[in-house]
C-alpha cells in the first residue's frame, strides 16, 4: 500500500458506502474534493457528512495515521483546516491543534479487494510494460482520445530544453540551428553533433555559405574526423582549408573519439552525416528558419532528402574506398527531422511568444507525418496499439518513458480503465 493508491482509492470514491470513522461517527463522502499536488494537504474543499452535519474542508491521506506526526502537520497551520485523516492503517490516536481526536477514517477492508490484488499485479510485473498482460481491446479507444494530450506534454518538455537554449544563445536561428545538428546525429550522435555546432557559431557558417567546399572544410576539420595525415587529395584539400579558417576563427576542434559508429548502419556513420547537414546549411544559405515559413510537409519533407557530397558516393570513412552509392537521406530520416526537431521548434517559438496558432501548427505538423517505426511503436503495435501518424506514435513514446517506465499507472487512463474494470466486476 502506497500512498498514491490511497489518493486514487479516494479521489475515484472507490470506497464502501457505509463508512465508520474510528471514534463511531457515521460518514459520508459527498465530495472527495480537488486533488493538490503542491505542498499542504492532499486535496481541498471536500464535502463530507459526520453524523448529521455537514463538513467542507481539507482531506490529508496517509498509509499511517503516525505519519501525521512524522511529517510534522501538526504544527503546520496548513493543516488546520483538515476535516478527514484518512489512512490505511490507525497506529497511533492523532489530535489536532488544541481540539478533540481527529476525526479518522481508515479505508483497510471498506474498498474491493479486488482493485487491490489488481494493482499489486501491475507494480510487481516486470515485463516490457506493467500491464502488458492485462491490456485488452480498450487500449486503443484511450490512446485515441488521449493521444492529443500525450504528444502535447512530450513536445513541452522538448520545449524546456529549447527554451533553456535561448537563454543561453539569445537568438532563435542559432538555437534552430544546433537543434537541426543534433537532429542530424540521429540519438547516437546527438551530442557530438550539437557540440560541433556549438564550436562553430552561425555567424562564421554564414559567412561561409556560399562555398560549400568551405562548409565542408569548417565542420569536418572542427569535427576531429579529417585526422592527422590525411593522404587522399580531397581530404588533403580539406584539411588546407580548414588550417586557414582555424587560424582565421581561432577554432578549436571536437576530440574524435566523440564520434559512434558501433552498431550503425555504415550510410548512417558520422561522416556521411555531416556532409548531409553541411547540403542543409549550404541549401538554406546558413538560414535555418526559412524551413518554418511553409506548413506543406511534403516541400518540408523533400527539403531533407539531402545528399552527402561525391566523394561520399565511394567513401563511408575518409580514406577508405567503396562501390559506388549515393548517400541521400531516405524519408524515414527526413520525416525524424520533422518530429524531432522542427515540430518542438515550433512549439517552443509559440510557447515563448505565447503564440497559440504557432503551437498548433506544431501539432498538425506531426499529425500530416507517418509515424515513426521503432522498437517502442512496434511493440505498442503488437499490443493492439497501433500509431496512425507522428502524433500518435510521439504520445506512445510518451506513455512508455515518462508513465509504464516510471510506474505511473494511476495517473495513466489506461491504467484507471484496467483498475475500474476490475471494481466494477
Ligand atoms: S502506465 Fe498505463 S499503459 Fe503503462 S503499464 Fe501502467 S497502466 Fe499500462
């Protein structure tokens, strides 16, 4: 027994309905009250009948009415206007401030049994999600109006990190434009790619922008990968190049060993990526925001479909010569780009800007996208759960993350549904 199954016992009135306080009071609950998840008690303007009168005020749960004392209520004028103790257990008599006994109800045995085994089933399960044995047809039908929700609390959280940028940088293209690298590193190299737009702020790419040989030259020398006897000739031209703008910018590079390639497909390897985000910068002419001034996807989607340069073509590594393959981003990739990145940009924008239209956008941005086709989506897929476009499918990466993950199943509708059903059999 915890104490958020208490909360959820109470606020879902799940309750018997002849109840008993412990000093014999007859009670009855006419209202649970509104949940507070701040500091004081757990929920405010409660309307319960004691005997014949009738009650409004606070209700503060605990497993143990002691715990009153252990968290020290009772000298907290918070807590002066507590109307109902209620807790599981009664293990030590609680008085209020210069008052009688307060008035205790204790909920062991005055609720189904069944609800309970129910919840214990889902928190001891270890498998891919809590109640991956439980769920049954009425997933869906959740996920369906929840979904919106769901996708809305992940773009605000992307938002907090967006945000937290624009402190830093002051200035909306250059935040879009580290974002647009990490998006290029694709989750594995995220990071090293937003540490190499760091190095290289927008004002030198954009003086650069024009000449895409001398992109090519400020990111791969700053990326640390041209390494330090480049012998073939266009890494050699790079590496003369970059000496040049080094010396100019007084540069200092990214230490290589930053840079993943385990387990990656070799057409996803760093080095062919940042060929492809240095076509984004040179095709955008180092502009990053014009990419927000459409809302037809599939211009945006095309935007993305980028090629690395030739020498690529033979080259997944410097040096190393391969067949013949163009290295273009597929749509799958582009429509990352578009999930991952520019849909939060864009809420974030309307978020600081308090800008409801430019939030919305955001959100039909990532319902006009397929979903996205990874280990999460699939499993929710052979679940029953199945994503029809990008808003559905970020909400089920929500759900798993920041709710199955965290056990969070009280405050997760399929998890009410799964505990309701059971009360009501
Ligand atoms: S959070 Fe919801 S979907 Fe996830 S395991 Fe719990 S009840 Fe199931």
């Amino acid at each position: 027994m915890n104490e958020q199954f208490l909360q959820y016992i109470w606020k879902f009135r799940l309750l018997n309905p002849d109840l008993q306080a412990e000093g014999g009071e007859k009670l009855a609950v006419l209202h649970p009250g509104i949940q507070n998840t701040d500091g004081g008690p757990d929920f405010f303007n409660a309307r319960i009948r004691i005997n014949q009168t009738v009650w409004a005020g606070n209700v503060e749960l605990h497993t143990r009415s002691s715990d009153w004392i252990r968290h020290r209520h009772q000298s907290d004028p918070a807590y002066e206007n507590v109307i109902l103790h209620v807790v599981y257990e009664n293990d030590q008599v609680i008085r209020q401030k210069h008052k009688d006994m307060m008035t205790t109800l204790v909920v062991k045995n005055n609720f189904p049994a069944s609800i309970e085994e129910q919840y214990k089933e889902i928190m001891q399960n270890h498998l891919w999600i809590p109640c991956y044995n439980l769920l049954n047809g009425a997933a869906p039908r959740v996920m369906r109006l929840w979904a919106p929700a769901l996708a809305t609390e992940r773009l605000n959280a992307k938002s907090g990190f967006i945000l937290r940028l624009l402190d830093e940088y002051a200035d909306w293209d250059e935040v879009l434009y580290i974002l647009l690298a990490s998006g290029f590193g694709f989750r594995i190299n995220a990071l090293p790619f937003e540490l190499l737009a760091r190095s290289i702020p927008l004002r030198i790419v954009r003086k650069n922008a024009d000449c895409l040989f001398k992109l090519e030259a400020l990111f791969y020398g700053q990326s640390g990968l041209l390494g330090r006897h480049p012998r073939d000739k266009y890494r050699c031209s790079l590496q003369a190049e970059y000496n040049h703008q080094q010396a100019k910018y007084g540069l200092k590079p990214l230490k290589p060993g930053l840079w993943k390639r385990l387990r990656l497909h070799p057409q996803n390897f760093p080095d062919i990526r940042i060929s492809q985000f240095v076509q984004c910068l040179f095709s955008c002419k180092a502009e990053p925001g014009f990419l927000l001034n459409t809302s037809d996807t599939a211009i945006m989607l095309e935007f993305f479909q980028l090629s690395a340069s030739d020498y690529w073509n033979t080259h997944y590594r410097f040096g190393k010569t391969v067949g013949k393959k163009e290295k273009k981003i597929g749509p799958a990739s582009a429509r990352l780009l578009l999930i991952n990145i520019l849909a939060p940009f864009l809420f974030a924008y309307g978020s600081a800007w308090d800008v409801s239209p430019l939030r919305m956008k955001a959100v039909e941005l990532l319902e006009s996208l397929e979903g996205e086709a990874n280990h999460e989506t699939r499993m929710w897929g052979s679940l029953g759960v199945k994503a029809g476009n990008a808003l559905e499918s970020q909400a089920l990466i929500q759900l798993k993350r920041k709710y199955c993950d965290q056990k969070r199943c009280l405050e997760c509708r399929i998890g009410l549904k799964l505990l309701d059903r059971k009360s009501t059999q």
